[in-house]
C-alpha cells in the first residue's frame, strides 16, 4: 500500500511540473494518476477472486471500471493523397448495475470515450451513452422485455455512411435515442419472440427514426439445437421530405442454432429483404441476406470465431442505402494463465445504390495481459486498407494501441 501511496505522490509531482510538457504528456498524467485514486480507493476489494466482480451496495451490484488507451494513427484523416500521423489519448470511464431477483432482471450502465489528439483539437470527440434493461418473468411461460438508451455520438472517419471528410472539417456529432420491448412465450419446445423498436438519430441534413417489428418462432430439435423462422417490416421516415428517402424493407428468413455439436457452437441465418420508397419514382432493391458466426474451439487453449453478414444500411451522407457483405475470421490463443494473442482478418463489401463500391480489408494483432485480480494491459497493431471505384474514396491506414484497464 506504502508503494502505491509513493507512485501517486510521484505521479502528481511530476504533472505540477509538466508545465512546460505537450498537452499529450500532462492528460496522460491526469490518467494514470486517476485510476490510480479509483483502485487505492477500493482497496479492501482487491482480494477478491481473479475478474472484475463488482461492489454490493444493498441490492445491487455495481462494476466501475477506468480504461485509458493511447494510440498511432497514420492516416488520421483516411485520405489516399493528406496522409497525416496523429497521436490519440483517450479515456474511457464505464459504471455498470445489475440486479436479480426472483422474476426482475434489472441492468444499467453508463459509459464515455473522451478523445484528445496531440495537435489537432479540431478532431477531438466526446462520446456518451446511457442504457438500461429490464426482464421481467410473468410467468415460467411467459417473459417481458424492455430496453432504452440514450447515446451522443460522433462521425468517425471512414465509416460506411459517413464519407470523405476533408481535413478542414471536423467530424459532426449529434444524438441517439434508443427504445425496445420484447414478448417471449414459451411452450414445451416451441418458443415464440415478438419484438418491437424505436430508434431516433438526430443528425444534421439526415435525422430519421425508424419503426421495426419482428416476429420469430423457434423450435427445439434437441436440448443443444433449434430452428428458427421470423418475418419482419422495418419502417424508415427522414426529417426532410425533400430527401426522398422514406422507406419500408419486409423481410423473411430462417436459420439454426447449435451448441456443443464436434466443439462447435453458433447461429446461421438466411434470408430475403425488399426495400422499397414511398416516392414510386425512386427505385428500390432487394436482396439475399444472412448473419451469424461460428465458433469453433480445436484446442482447450485456442479459440476460432468466423462471423458472417449481409444486409441493408441506410446510406447516410454518401447514398441512399448500400448492401453491406462482411466475414471476419478470429483466433485467441491462450499462451499462459495471464497471457493472450489475439488477431483477426476480415473483408468488408460495400455497394451503394449511388454506383460507389468500396472493399474494405482489416487485419489486427496483439496481446492481452492480465494483472492478478483487477487490472489489464492490451497491446494492438491494425492495419486497414480500403480499395474504391472512385478515386478518391480509398485509403490505407496502419494504427499502434496501448490500453491500460483497470475495473472492481
């Protein structure tokens, strides 16, 4: 305890003389030194099994947790001719709560990533986001659900519907609110979900909110395995008429769900969705569909995950809409008790309905250590490339990250 007392003591001497320090060097101070005040504060529960387990305050479970990640972005503006270097800092506080009693689920979590880079402030965000998540057991048969959330986001570069951002112009932010309610009904292996949603996106130009609703029926095969039908109507109005881009997508699938079968667990999906406007003059598409990943352990230390998608998107500032195909293939490899590699390859195929198609290649490695009991440390280098068949929608970007996470 003695050790930690002289680290903060040092730690906060040398930020009351970093005066003459860059901006970069004296944040990173204020970081190391708070987390720092958040263990030593919660001392007594540091003897606590290995993982994060949480504080009991009355009926509730509370898990904080402090993470603080610096990172290299070569290519901070994801430009193929402005290729910019920038060094990140960014701090990332979470509190999460739960409960359970006997028929109540009770889940809540607040949550920021707060981001400074060294030279152009112009670029820095603050990211929010509040959610909550309540189940509630009516009966053995019967489970209601409800879900909301309210986000402050930003335009991250390179995003599928955000576009080339010049250097000049700073990434937009704007509001996310959330709502859901689900009812499952159960009964002996057939089991029936209804789920309904409301989601609002308060952006500039672009603001919309959608209406979804699904229906799924479910039926076990075997205790490890079931089958899956659902049909579903999602329902898109935008803020400005003059967009033209109300629209309403009906779709239909089926899929399968397994565990344990050869070491192996997962979900499949397939499906059809149309979407068409509500202006006859704009042309609508449909396409083929699908989702899911499997998993996949050959090993007791080694793990392999292949995710799988194909869906619409709203197509934000670049389009109306684009299909979106992606795979992405993971390994964890578990090299000692406190020591992991991780890595992952995927392919991404966007297809706008304004002709534009970008490939998008990302590949990352890194590793995981964990401190006994409460703290971690990851290690990451990606690389992402993206090929257009516009001229100036492609770019390469190699990015180096270095967190520190510490959580109760």
């Amino acid at each position: 305890m003695s050790e930690v007392r002289s680290a903060i003591r040092d730690a906060g001497t040398c930020f009351r003389h970093s005066a003459s320090q860059p901006v970069m060097t004296r944040l990173w101070l204020v970081g190391v030194a708070a987390m720092l005040l958040i263990l030593c504060g919660s001392i007594g529960y540091l003897s606590a099994s290995d993982g994060a387990r949480g504080i009991p305050v009355g009926i509730f479970r509370v898990k904080p947790s402090l993470s603080i990640q610096s990172r290299y972005d070569s290519n901070v503006f994801k430009d193929a001719t402005n290729r910019v270097g920038e060094k990140i800092l960014s701090i990332q506080p979470v509190v999460q709560v739960s409960t359970h009693w006997k028929s109540l689920t009770f889940s809540g979590s607040l949550a920021s990533d707060i981001a400074r880079y060294e030279s152009r402030s112009t670029e820095d965000y603050q990211d929010y986001k509040a959610a909550m998540h309540v189940k509630y057991s009516v009966s053995r048969r019967l489970e209601l659900g409800a879900k909301t959330d309210v986000a402050f986001n930003h335009d991250s570069r390179g995003a599928a519907d955000v576009g080339k951002i010049g250097a000049n112009n700073p990434p937009r932010h704007w509001k996310h609110y959330g709502f859901d309610g689900s009812a499952q009904y159960t009964y002996n292996r057939l089991r029936t979900l209804m789920e309904l949603s409301h989601q609002i996106d308060d952006k500039l130009d672009i603001g919309n909110y959608l209406n979804k609703a699904t229906l799924s029926l479910m039926f076990a095969l075997a205790p490890r395995t079931s089958l899956l039908t659902e049909v579903g109507w999602k329902g898109i109005v935008y803020d400005s008429a003059a967009l033209d881009r109300d629209n309403q997508e009906r779709s239909i699938g089926a899929g399968v769900s397994w565990t344990g079968a050869a070491k192996t667990q997962g979900d499949l999906r397939v499906g059809y969705t149309m979407k068409e406007y509500e202006n006859s003059a704009v042309e609508g598409s449909s396409a083929f569909t699908f989702g899911g990943g499997i998993g996949w352990k050959p090993l007791a230390k080694t793990a392999l995950k292949l995710d799988l998608s194909r869906n619409f998107a709203e197509g934000g500032l670049v389009s109306n809409y684009y299909v979106s195909t992606s795979e992405q293939l993971g390994l964890t490899q578990k090299l000692r008790s406190f020591l992991t590699f991780n890595s992952n390859v995927s392919h991404t195929q966007n297809d706008y309905s304004s002709g534009l198609e970008n490939e998008i290649w990302k590949g990352s490695a890194g590793f995981g250590y964990a401190f006994p009991r409460w703290l971690t440390m990851d290690t990451n280098f990606t690389r992402t490339s993206q090929k257009s068949n516009q001229v100036d929608s492609g770019y390469d970007s190699d990015e180096v990250m270095v967190s520190l996470t510490g959580g109760l």
